[in-house]
C-alpha cells in the first residue's frame, strides 16, 4: 500500500470512529487534530519520497555517464596502443598474398593481419583445429613462405566479451582461450610436414577481447571479434620488442 494509501485509511478510521456514536467536542477536537497531523505527515513523506526519486534518477544519469566516459577511456587507451604498436612493428602487406578461395580468410584493414574466424577453425570453447580449415592454413603458409621468405609471425588469439561458460575448465577465461588457439595455429604451421616453419619465427599473443574488430566494440558476443590473427613482420627485434610490450 502507498503512503497516500495509508494515510487515508487512518483519516477515514478516525473519523468512522467519530461517527460510530456521540462523541463530545473534546473528542472530536482530539480525532480531527489527529487526523490533520497524520495528513501532514503523510505530505512531509510524500515530500521526501519525491526527492528520493529524484536524487535516484540524478544518480542513476551519473552513473551512465560514467561508464560512457569509461568505454570512451578504454577505446582511446586501445587506439594508443594500436597506433604504438603499428608504428613501432609495422607488418607486412598480406594483401599481396593469393587469398582466392580462402573463405574464412580477410586482412583487417586496421591492424594488417590476417584474420582466421573462429568458428570455421575451432569448435566452440575449444582449441583443436577442425581438420577442415587445416588444408586452408597449408595455403596461408606456402603463400607466407613464398612471398615474405625468412619473416616472423605474430600469432594473436582474439575474443569477444561473452563469459567462458561451457568449457570453463578448459579456459579459466578469454585470455586463456585466446592463447590456447594462438598456439594452437602456431603448433600447426610449425609441425605440419606442408608448413614446417620455425618455431623461433614465432610470437604468440592473446589480447583477449581488448582489440575488437572495428563497428564490434561494444558487442558482447561478436563473431568478428572471435577470431585468429597472424601478422608478419621483417625485423626479429622490432618482433621482439613488441612482444615485450603485450603484443
């Protein structure tokens, strides 16, 4: 029941009770004082609870606006770090690579890598390669090894921000899936007898859902963001040194 639910319940029992049977002035002076006072009461209450409401959605606005200035703060710390990260490793062109037929295989235009989507090279929550994408990956390698002879490779496994749930004792979390699949395709191009690269032209990384795909960033379950990249670069130390710095 409201408070002006209440309120006017009491005034009405009061005043039933008056009328119930004779009263003298007195009594009737003492119900009707009784019955202003509780009015009043009921009207200071209403007051507060009007304020409430609105210091409620005072805050409520507050607080939107906070977490806007938070993903606002995110996207600005990850475009820095992309900039430093292109700037100090910049990768190779993969456009040059013969790509035709490839389905599940683009370059992403902001980061130069070649994306591998995950659930044409993984089944959900796992990180086994589906034997159908492996003669896919043995045409990524020959074309790497023709056209970028003796490079390095970053290997970065991509996620979007949905919660681990049906493999979580497989994956603790995302970043631990996004490393389980970069090494993965590491460990493929490294042992396949087609790919038989060298495991020191490898840095494997996991930046987890932190670098979404562009239009993807505020996805929670993004088929784009869940994804394999590889980058090839020329310079071991540059390699190096962006390895050091998080991938």
């Amino acid at each position: 029941m409201t408070l002006r639910g209440i309120g006017a319940c009491a005034m009405c029992g009061w005043l039933l009770a008056g009328a119930a049977g004779c009263v003298s002035l007195a009594d009737y002076e003492k119900t009707k004082q009784r019955a202003d006072t509780a009015e009043k009461i009921v009207a200071d209450l209403r007051r507060k609870l009007d304020q409430l409401e609105a210091d409620y959605e005072r805050l409520k606005a507050q607080l939107r606006t906070r977490r806007d200035v938070a993903e606002l703060e995110d996207e600005i710390a990850r475009l820095k770090n992309m900039v430093r990260e292109l700037t100090e490793n910049p990768p190779v062109d993969l456009t040059r690579l013969d790509l035709r037929g490839l389905g599940p295989v683009a370059v992403n235009p902001d980061t130069g890598g070649l994306m591998l989507e995950d659930d044409v090279v993984f089944d959900s929550g796992r990180a086994t390669l589906k034997e159908t994408f492996k003669p896919v990956l043995r045409r990524v390698a020959q074309e790497i090894k023709a056209k970028f002879p003796g490079h390095y490779i970053f290997v970065d496994g991509h996620t979007d921000r949905q919660k681990i749930d049906k493999s979580a004792r497989e994956n603790p979390d995302n970043w631990y899936l996004g490393m389980r699949r970069a090494h993965a395709i590491m460990a493929f191009l490294r042992d396949d007898p087609e790919c038989k690269f060298d495991q020191e032209k490898f840095v494997i990384t996991s930046p987890g859902y932190t670098q979404p795909v562009k239009g993807e960033e505020k996805k929670i379950e993004s088929r784009a963001n869940r994804r394999v990249e590889l980058r090839v670069v020329k310079d071991f130390q540059r390699a190096e040194r962006a390895a050091r710095a998080g991938g």
